[in-house]
C-alpha cells in the first residue's frame, strides 16, 4: 500500500519562498505477522537552507491477534 502526502506553503507577500513537504510511506505485507513499512519524507524550506532535506526510515513490525 502506498501513502503520498504533499504539502505546500507559501506566504502570501512573497511568493517565492514555498515550503513543500513530501512524504511517501509504502507499507508491504511479508508473511502472515510481518509488515514492512518504508518512509521517504523530502523537505523543501528556503528558509531552512539551499539544499532539500531528506529522511529515510526502514521499519519492521510484528502483528498478532489473540484469540479467545
């Protein structure tokens, strides 16, 4: 299952300094009690500095239900 999130801000007096914010979340099912969740969060902020910002984040869970 993919998520996708863009968020874009701008001031109203000047235009040019936008903030984007995009983050992606892919969620895999592996196996009957593991999931995979990959997260990709791309921040764009003039204010913070020239380059984007970039975060990466791999993690694996364990799910189970317990029955009566």
């Amino acid at each position: 299952m993919l998520t996708s999130n863009l968020g874009i801000f701008g001031p109203l007096k000047e235009l040019g300094d936008t903030s984007i914010n995009f983050d992606n979340i892919i969620t895999v099912k592996a196996g009957k009690y593991f999931n995979i969740n990959c997260n990709l969060q791309i921040i764009d902020d003039a204010t913070a500095g020239p380059k984007a910002q970039v975060k990466e984040a791999v993690a694996v869970g364990l799910s189970y239900t317990f029955r009566k």
